[in-house]
C-alpha cells in the first residue's frame, strides 16, 4: 500500500503504539530469555540466528509505528542497501583506521533527517553511497567509484536509483568497459529510472556513441550545445573537440577548446589541450593564452577594460586567429552591458556575425544583436535579426527561444503603437470642429 493511502487513513491515537511495543516485548521477551540461557554448542549458531532475526523484526515494527506506517514499506529496501553498505565496507576497508575513515567519510556526507525530495522520501543508506562514490569519482578512484554507486544502485525504486545508473555508466565508461556502460545505460532505460531529455544523460549518450560512430556523437553532443545547458558545455566542447582531433582536424578542435576556455576560464585542462591542438594546427601559443587571460579577466575579475584591450591586439597581431569571432562577441558585450554603448556593440555583434565560421556562433551573435536593436528602438533590425535566427537556429536552440520572443515582443509593441496612432487621429478628428468653432 503507497504512503498516499497510508496518509488518509487518521492517526491512531499514541497509547494505542505503546500497547502494541509492549505486548511484542512480552511476547518475545520469554523465548529470547529462554534461548539466551541456553548454553549448548549445538544451539549457539540458531541462537545467534533467532537472537538476530527477533532483533530486526522488532526494530521494524518499532520503525514502522514511529512513522505510523509510512516507513514499513520502505524497510526492506533501506535493510538491503544496509547490507551492501556493510559488504563494501568489509570488501575494501579491510585495516580499521581505512574503515572508521570510511565511516565518517560516508556519514558526513548524509543529508539532515529532516531533508527529503519531492516524493517525500527520506535520505537513506542509498544516498550516502551514492555521494561516496561521487567523491571517489571525483578524486580519480574509479575502483572504489565503481563499488560505492553499485551498492547505491541495487535497491531499485529508491530516489538515487536513477543518478546512480548513470555515474556507474560513466565510471565504466572511463574505465574501458564501453558495452557495460552501454549496457547499464540501457537498464536504467527499461527501468524508466532516467529522462532520455537532460544535458547529463545526452553527453554520457554522446560519449557511449563515440567509440561507434562519430556522426551520431556529434549530432547528440551538439544538441547540448544549441540548448545552452551552461553546467556541461565545458565537458560537451571538450568532446567535440577530441572528435575534430581524431578526424585530424585540428583547427575545429581548437575553435571547440576555445568555447571551452570561454565557459570555464580557470580550466586548466582545456589550457593545455588547447595548446596541444594549436601546436597541431600551427596557431602561435601566445596567442592562446592571451585568449585564455583575457576571458579570465572579464569573466571572473570583471575587468572588462583590460581584456577588451587584451583582445583587441590579440585580434590585430593574430588576424588569422581561429577565435577571432568569439573575441568580437567579448568586445560587444562590454560594450553593451559596461560601457552601455548599443551603437558600438551593434558594430561588434555584426563583425562577429561576419566574421563566424561556426553556425553556433553566427547565431549567438545575430540573436544578441537583435536584442540591442530592441534596446536601442530599432524594431526593424531587430526583426531582421530574429529572422535570420530562425531560419539558421536548430528546433531545440536556446537562441530560437530567444528569437521567437523577441518576435512576439516587437509584434505586442506594434499593436499599441497602432491603437496609440488610431487614438491619435480619432482625438484631432473630434477636436478639429471645436478648433473651428473658437
């Protein structure tokens, strides 16, 4: 029975709990007695069994009537995750200083009791494994990552169940095993534990597709891109950007490192493949850490001066610099949102628009402009804009939505001014005859 019926039901009145605790104390209080008494070695392995199984059941009983039923059709599920919880522990903590640091590691990392997720569940053992082997993952111990998340994953139905299935897949995906991801992944499918929808299941889709054909990963990987899904285009450009290298194509591998760079200046890795590529493509190193140090600048020191500086130079020395379009994208956004000049921005936005290889790119920078025209109250050429967006946008484009609002903006706006203009004419139609008469 679901917690939803169990809710409806009214609540039992408290001396009805208590009398239910202490008639089972009585009732099992004579044979745990009796049993314990008992010195017999024959009888010391059922003794130890019945002593535990009295044990378990009584604590779920107990459990349940705390929670006046809405926890007794979890128990189960919560007593098996204990157990796997138990076997990692004892699999690979074998030393007891490994294992009481593995303990205050696990239960640090427990959420409040008070704290639970939509369906009203409560965190269990299932999310303490879960955020262990994300921490494993995270240090680089993929043998522990791989164990932690496995035992967070065997209760199935559980809140993590879902997440769980897709961080083993893309532990076994770092690790080599390419069809027990593919695999997993298509489990967590069946169980319909995962949205076929979300950035973190497409990139893991992208990197799965890969290894089979490079077509299919690209197409899926820059479907992350053209919604804008911010927390994974730095991983989503760094796997485009190993496809472009292994076409041997180092110059679409090093624009792809570039957007990188952008969304994640501080990024040392994307530093250094950015480098390798352009030692690849004969780009000059200087001009790919000036790059770097320029974004660093204007997105986290906010010092939109010095870098437009910096990026001016680096586009007049370098004038074949593969970044050159995203370097006039920077330059129109200080000066749109600094210095607050729409004419100057305007001139960037249209350079970068001309001067983009990527479509991606040639999009932003006409949707942004567009946006300026609008600022600036140019309905014209910000329906121009919109327009070209449209026709260029991929369907599931973050800048499409942006467009289509744009649209529908200019088209509310010129609706009254029209109701305004007929307004207009009607007041100096019936106030010419008064005119007249004075």
């Amino acid at each position: 029975m679901s917690n939803r019926f169990l809710s409806s039901r009214p609540a039992e009145p408290r001396w009805y709990h208590e009398r239910w605790a202490l008639l089972i104390l009585v009732l099992l209080a004579p044979p745990l007695g009796l049993l314990a008494a008992v010195t017999a070695p024959e009888l010391r392995l059922w003794r130890k069994l019945l002593g535990a199984v009295g044990l378990v059941l009584l604590g779920g009983v107990l459990a349940a009537m705390e929670e006046e039923g809405a926890y007794f059709s979890r128990f189960w599920l919560d007593l098996t995750a204990t157990v796997n919880f138990e076997k990692a522990l004892t699999r690979y903590a074998r030393q007891p200083a490994q294992r009481t640091a593995t303990f205050e590691r696990a239960f640090a990392l427990e959420p409040p009791p008070g704290q639970a997720n939509v369906l009203g569940e409560r965190p269990g053992v299932g999310d303490s494994a879960y955020r262990l082997g994300r921490v494993y993952e995270r240090d680089g111990d993929l043998h522990r990552a791989r164990l932690w998340l496995s035992a967070a994953s065997v209760p199935k139905g559980t809140r993590v169940y879902g997440d769980a299935q897709l961080a083993l897949a893309e532990v076994e995906l770092r690790m080599g095993l390419v069809e027990r991801a593919a695999a997993r992944l298509d489990n967590a499918l069946n169980e319909h534990a995962v949205k076929t929808d979300t950035p973190e299941f497409m990139l893991l889709r992208g990197r799965l597709l890969s290894h089979t054909s490079s077509v299919d990963a690209r197409a899926t990987l820059m479907s992350i891109v053209w919604r804008r899904a911010v927390p994974y285009l730095q991983e989503t450009h760094s796997e485009l950007a190993a496809l472009d290298l292994a076409e041997h194509r180092p110059d679409d591998a090093l624009r792809h490192l570039f957007h990188s760079m952008r969304v994640d200046p501080g990024n040392k890795d994307a530093l250094e493949d950015a480098l390798k590529a352009a030692s690849q493509a004969k780009v000059a190193a200087v001009s790919v850490r000036a790059f770097q140090r320029a974004c660093l600048l204007q997105s986290t020191f906010r010092a939109g001066d010095i870098a437009e500086t910096l990026y001016r130079k680096l586009v007049a020395k370098y004038p074949k610099f593969p970044g050159a379009d995203l370097c006039y994208l920077h330059i129109a956004a200080h000066h749109e949102t600094d210095e607050k000049d729409p004419h100057e921005a305007m001139r960037w936005y249209r350079r970068a628009a001309d001067a983009a290889v990527d479509r991606y790119v040639r999009v932003e920078a006409l949707a942004k402009l567009g946006r300026v025209y609008v600022t600036a109250g140019l309905p014209k050429g910000a329906e121009r804009c919109f327009r070209q967006v449209l026709d260029d946008a991929e369907p599931e484009s973050y800048y499409r939505r942006v467009a289509r609002f744009g649209l529908e903006r200019l088209s509310r706006s010129s609706e009254v001014r029209e109701r305004l203009e007929r307004i207009d004419s009607i007041v100096e139609r019936f106030a010419a005859p008064d005119d007249d008469e004075d």
